[in-house]
C-alpha cells in the first residue's frame, strides 16, 4: 500500500484511467496529472522530492500505446536523469517507471511490487 | 429556438461508445442506454495483452471512452435500461425506456454479442464437466489476477473454434477474432510465466488485422501450433487432467495427449433479445447477427452485426453515428484530399457532402490543408492516403507464377483448364488475396475445370467467406495446407504432403499466386515516410527510396485502424493492411468520415517567441507535426509557432525545449509545481 511520501504522476490516457477504475493500486500516494508522460522533467521530479517525496512514480503507456508515441521513452530519461541527480545529492529517495495501460493495473502492481522489494534489498544491504 | 435533436444509442460497448461521442461531437444530445449496470460492454471484461509492447487488441481504449462519454456535457448514460417500445410517426419518434418516454431523432443498435454456449452445443470437449477445461476468457481474468503465475499448470493447450466454424450446431460462419486473441494472450503468458508449456490446435489461423504474420511468427517460436482440432476432450482415466483426443489434419496423423489445462477459445454468437427485435424491427440473418430495421433512423453498429474486432467496431459505431448525422442533416462540408485511387473514399466522401479532391500531395493543418492537386492548390479539410498494390512487373513471384490481381493471372484463370491457386508463400499474409481465390474458385464451374488452393491458412473471417469456402470445395476445388511454398516449375507443382511424407507432383496449365502488396513505385512519389510515421512533417511530393515496411504508419489504438499521429491524415488500402473488400470499403467509409475537428483533450502548448532560438528541437520532435518555423516581423527573425489545429497537448516540446520558450495552457512548470504544494499541504 502506497503512502503519501510516493508522488505518482499520470498521464491523461493511462495512469489517470487507470487510477479512476483501480484507485486501490496507488492507495494514498499523491496523484499529479499530466497531459503524457513526456511532459514529465526532472525538475518535476526534484520537486517532487524536495516536497517531502521518499519515492516519484511515474506511470506511462506501454511502448506503442503513447498517443503521442514518444512519452514512455521520454518519461524514461528524464526519470533516470533525475535518478542520477538525486544520487549525486546523496538523496535516496526512489525513482519508477511503471509502464501500464488503463486496463492493466495487474503491470502497476507487479512494478510497483518489485520496485518496493528493491528498495527493501538496498535498505538492508546499506551499511548501517 | 429550436430544440437540438435527440439520438439513443442502445448498448455501451466499443461501438455504443464510439457511436455516442460521434453523435455529440455531431451536435446531437444523446441518450446512451445499457442493460447492464456499468458501461464497456465486453471488452470490460479483457485484460490488456501487452509484453513489452502493445499488442494492439484496444480493450484499453474503452476505459477511455467511458471517461469521455462520462464527461461529455451532451451524453446522457441510463444503465440497468430496457427499451420497451418506440412509437410515434417517422419525424416524431419516441423511445420508451420502462416507463420514461423520450423524443427521438434516430436510433442506433449497438447491443455486441453473446459468448457461445460451449457446454450444451460441443459438450465433447468437456467445459464444466472435466476438471483443467475452461474458458480462455477465464484462463486470462486468472492470467490477470496473478494466480495462474501463483500456481501455474506445466502445460496448457488452447482450443480454437470452440462454438463456430461448425456446421453440426448450426455454426458455420469464423468468430474472426479468436485466434488474434488466444495467440496475444499466449503470448502474454509466455511473456509472464515462460515455463508454461504451451500448444495451439486450431483449424486455420485467422487473423483480424494488420500484424498477423508478425504475431503468429513470435508465437511459433515460444508454443506449438497444431493443425487439427480436437474431437473430444475427456478425463483422464484414474487421473485428474484433461485428455485431448484429436486428429492431425495435416499429418493425419490421430492422438490422444494429457494436459494441465485446456483453454477454450469461445466463439461469438448473435445476442438475443425478442423484445427489442419486434421493438425496433430488427432483420437477422442465418445466424442471428442483425442485419437492418424496418424502422426509420434505427441503424446498427458493432458486434451486433457480426463478429469484429473491438478496434472494428469502434470504427463501426463511428460510421454509424456519421450516418445518423446525415440523416438528421447535420453533416459537416468541406473538401477532402483522396492520395491514391479509392472508389469507396470518393464516393463516401461525395455521399457525405465532401468534395473530393484527387491530390498527389497535401500540406498544412488539421481542418486546413492545402491539397496539390496536378492543375492548383486546393484547401480540403482532411486527407486519406490511399495504398495500393504492386506493379504487375514488380510483383516478386517466381517464374512461371502470374499475379491473382492482373488480368493474365485472374482472368485467365477463369477459363483454364486446370489451375493452381497459391496463397501465403511469397507475400504476408493477405485476407484480400484468399477473398479473391475463393471468388475465382467459385467461377470456375466448366465441366473439365479442376482447381487446387494451396495455403498455410484459409481466411474464412469474413461474412460469407465461410459458407463461399464450403461452396468451392462441394464443388470439387481442393483446399491444400502446406507450411511451406512448393516448387514451381512451368505447369508442374512439386511438394511434399504432410501427412503421407512423400512427394507429390500436380500437373497444371496455369498457376496464380498473391504477390506482396503495397503502393506503386508512381505512389511512392506522394507519399512521405516521416510525415506517416509521424516522425516529421508533411511536405511536398518527393521521390523516396524508404522501404514499403517503412511507409506504414504506427499501430496505436489511439490513432485507429486507419489514422496517423498527424490530425486529420489517414492512411488506408493496401499499404495499411491487406484486408478484405468489405473491410476496405468499410476503413474507406471510416476515414472519409473521420473526426477532423481539433482532439478534446484540453489545453495546448505556446512558444513565447521573444525566447525562441529557433533550435527546432521541437520541430524534430513534435510526433503531430504541430510546431513549424514562421517568420516574426516584430523581431525580425524566424522563430517556432505551434498549429493549435495539429497540437494534441502531450507537452514533449515544452519539456523539451533547451530555452524553456514553451509553455503548457494547462500544465505549466509552475502549476505542476503548485499541485505538488497543494497536494502536500493536503
């Protein structure tokens, strides 16, 4: 169950369906619509962090569902970009690309789940 | 002031949808009703199918519709409702919903079908009586919800055809989506759970679109495909799983194997609904699909019709609305560019009060292109690009071989003795080119005639084509399936025959064949490849070497069967999918009639032009062709404006731009920004 120190941001053709048939999948996570995931810049994202964020989502279409064809790519690197800042900041606040369609909120689920397992893995296996 | 008319439309699923937010977009308020107590109809009911990519099956987009139809201030959606009776003369129609009454300008029918009744009509094949035998629906609802990876089965064995294509119940006519969707789904499994071994018995391979050879060639790689269904499926002795009893048809050769688990890909039947049959006087053929009222304005749209494809009916509930529109008479003019020959285009479009212009090139925006035509520039509204196939001199067949589409194949065929039909082997898969075959078999009734049809898959997905294919063969044609082209020599066939092993010869006096379809070198002159995929704008006529492969627009659902990433732009024919003439006809009605007004979704981007450097970063970028390089007179430079007309407002150019010129009417950097607070402070 997501809380409200994860921002998900969605995109109008997919996170946002998604989101309104299967509110349950983000639980209280923050939610910022926007109109396609290539919309998304990194300093969307470090704001979002500044703004208390312990983890940014960023839900696109599948490659080849995008109306606009490029977003989930985009959205991918502008995510890792923002990633790789946050690192050299020395923040460890966690950075995820889900890529499900409306109806797909099963994709978001196993993403989000694997995701959080990861994050788990890294908290364990830093030094104390 | 006069009242704006009212349409019903009458079932909420992907034609229902379509067909409602065309009415609205049309002008009409509208009155969507549904017996069930939601909306999507269906393909509700289906998961998405995607692996790393999508797989283009649209039940995503009904979410979509469903929000749009939700949120359009002139649709009114009634769930739970039952239509009890219209009445009232032809110009002053009410439908009557229980015991509400509302004015009616027209009606359309968009009531999809029913799953066919597998357990009584084939109760061989054990659904609900063996225990590992169930539906491929609820096979992918288990696929969906994580347990069938929880505990997955080692092997599973799809069966097609489950309900259709079967003449002992009645059933003789291809369900056309199943197969797309069992070999997606398997596909989706594999995808997921890749241990899972899986086989697919199947009596042809039928496809309902473009795609087909792409997605069989995956799935050939990752499952088995059987030719052959079963005749039975039983319990196994002393044990729990289900045991497939069938014969090879290729090999001949008979088995009886255990699996885990036996998915049954259920064919489409024809709802049925007396009441609403008498109430609107709905006409149904051989099979219960609906075929047309006897009442004035009720037209029909969808699954109701027959079996389609959610991409198809949604296509379908649009050319219905757009009919309704015309009949009430508030059709939208202009002039439409036709690039290419279509006679279904031009005459829909005349039909529709366009003008259709015969372009050999087209530039500017949605709503305001400028078609060059071969005597002056015209301003048309929308265009349609139309594919056709080869050169008859280009056609890449083997020697010996003439072409199903020119007169020294086709037409000869007709009156020569003995003719061979090869289909498959040296071009994709083309639902066009078995249409034709079977046409020619049907012709070829002389006494001394003799016809051989050689094919990896026979393509029966089409209204008639079945009932067409049973003619032929009662008639002496053979239908021959071979999995690899045969050796062609000057009026001898050589091949090996799957089921004996051994070489056979078939002497002929002429053999036809499909060659691989696509636009003419001449076409190729007024079609530009960036400007279809999207990467890049449309501009003038200019030669170009791109491979035919390359000149296809994307699969996307959001751009439709026939549309590009650039608004008002449809590619259609030969060069988008080699359909059947029916289908063609339709996806011409479909892009003749096609939104050509700006997209709903709100806002839009802006270029600030005193920032622009002109990097054209966005130029490169935008996929919709919005931004274009205009000269500013007040700074007396270049800079870039974005055509509100062809912007979609995915924001990409405003995230994109180095000098931050652009900015986003609805989600500016700074409302982002204040959303975020917000929400925080929350």
């Amino acid at each position: 169950m997501l809380s409200k120190d994860t921002v998900a941001f969605l995109c109008a053709n997919g996170g946002q369906l998604l989101d309104a048939a299967y509110p349950e999948v983000l639980g209280d996570a923050v939610r910022v619509p926007i109109p396609c995931a290539s919309r998304l810049d990194v300093v969307h994202v470090l704001r979002a962090v500044e703004q208390g964020a312990r983890r940014v989502l960023v839900v696109a279409c599948p490659a080849g569902n995008c109306r606009s064809m490029v977003g989930p790519d985009e959205a991918e690197r502008r995510l890792h970009r923002a990633a790789a800042l946050l690192r050299e900041a020395g923040s460890h606040a966690q950075c995820i690309l889900a890529r499900a369609a409306a109806n797909a909120p099963e994709d978001l689920r196993s993403t989000l789940a694997a995701s959080l397992e990861d994050a788990a893995n890294q908290i364990e296996e830093a030094p104390a | 002031m006069a009242e704006i008319p009212r349409a019903a439309v009458i079932g909420a699923g992907p034609a229902g949808l379509a067909a409602a937010l065309k009415l609205a977009d049309g002008g009409l308020r509208v009155l969507l009703l549904d017996a069930e107590d939601r909306l999507g109809g269906s393909p509700f009911e289906f998961g998405c199918k995607a692996t790393d990519r999508c797989a283009n099956c649209y039940a995503c987009l009904t979410l979509q519709q469903i929000r749009d139809v939700q949120t359009h201030e002139s649709i009114e959606v009634v769930t739970a409702a039952r239509v009890t009776d219209l009445t009232g003369p032809p110009d002053g129609r009410v439908l009557h919903i229980g015991d509400r009454q509302e004015p009616v300008s027209g009606v359309i029918v968009a009531t999809g079908y029913r799953l066919a009744e597998v357990e009584t009509a084939r109760p061989d094949y054990g659904l609900s009586a063996v225990p590992g035998v169930g539906t491929a629906l609820e096979l992918e609802k288990r696929f969906r919800s994580g347990s069938l990876g929880d505990s997955p089965p080692r092997t599973l064995a799809f069966v097609q055809c489950a309900g259709s294509r079967d003449s002992a119940i009645g059933r003789d006519y291809c369900s056309r989506v199943c197969c797309t969707y069992a070999l997606r789904l398997a596909r989706a499994i594999h995808h997921r759970i890749p241990e899972i071994e899986m086989t697919l018995f199947y009596q042809d391979l039928t496809p309902a679109g473009a795609g087909f050879d792409a997605l069989v060639a995956e799935c050939e790689s990752i499952m088995a495909l059987r030719r052959g269904l079963p005749a039975k499926v039983y319990q196994e002795p002393g044990g729990a799983r289900p045991i497939v009893c069938r014969a090879d048809t290729l090999t001949g050769r008979i088995s009886e194997e255990p699996y885990d688990e036996v998915a049954l890909s259920v064919g489409l039947w024809a709802r049925e609904d007396p009441e609403l049959e008498s109430v609107l006087g709905l006409a149904k053929d051989e099979h219960g699909f609906y075929e047309g009222s006897s009442q004035h304005r009720v037209l029909l749209a969808g699954a109701c019709r027959g079996p389609m494809s959610i991409g198809e009916a949604s296509e379908d509930g649009r050319v219905a609305a757009a009919e309704l529109l015309r009949r009430v008479g508030t059709t939208v003019r202009g002039a439409v560019a036709i690039i290419g020959e279509d006679e279904h285009a031009e005459a829909v479009a005349r039909r529709e009060g366009f003008e259709p212009v015969r372009a050999r090139a087209m530039s500017g925006v949605a709503g305001a292109f400028i078609a060059e035509t071969d005597e002056a520039a015209v301003p048309v509204v929308g265009g349609i690009f139309v594919g056709r196939r080869a050169d008859a001199e280009e056609e890449p067949l083997p020697p010996h071989v003439r072409s199903l589409y020119s007169k020294s194949g086709y037409g000869k065929a007709q009156s020569a003795r003995r003719v061979a039909i090869l289909l498959d082997f040296w071009a994709p898969y083309s639902r066009i080119a078995h249409e034709k075959a079977l046409e020619l078999a049907a012709s070829r009734t002389g006494e001394k005639q003799r016809t051989w049809i050689l094919c990896r898959h026979a393509f029966t997905g089409e209204q008639g084509l079945e009932a067409l294919m049973t003619q032929v063969r009662e008639s002496g044609t053979a239908i021959i399936h071979l999995p690899e082209a045969p050796e062609v020599e000057s009026g001898l066939l050589t091949y090996v025959d799957p089921g004996m092993g051994k070489r056979q010869e078939l002497k002929v006096d002429l053999i036809v064949a499909a060659p691989s379809l696509g636009p003419t070198s001449g076409q190729l002159l007024d079609l530009d490849a960036h400007h279809l995929n999207g990467r890049a704008r449309l501009g003038a006529a200019h030669p170009t070497e791109t491979p035919v492969e390359e000149l296809q627009p994307p699969s996307n659902p959001h751009l439709g069967l026939s549309g590009t990433p650039r608004e008002g732009i449809h590619v259609i024919g030969w060069l988008r999918d080699p359909g059947t003439s029916r289908e063609a006809a339709r996806r011409a009605e479909a892009a003749a009639l096609a939104d050509l007004a700006t997209p709903r979704q709100g806002g839009r981007a802006e270029v600030d032009p005193a920032k622009c450097a002109i990097c054209l970063t966005c130029i490169r970028a935008c996929p919709h062709s919005a931004p274009v390089a205009v000269y500013d007179e007040e700074r007396e430079k270049d800079v870039s404006f974005i055509q509100p007309e062809a912007c979609v407002s995915c924001g990409l150019c405003v995230s994109l731009c180095p000098a931050s010129a652009i900015s986003h009417s609805s989600h500016s950097d700074e409302s982002i920004a204040r959303n975020l607070e917000e929400l925080h402070a929350e």
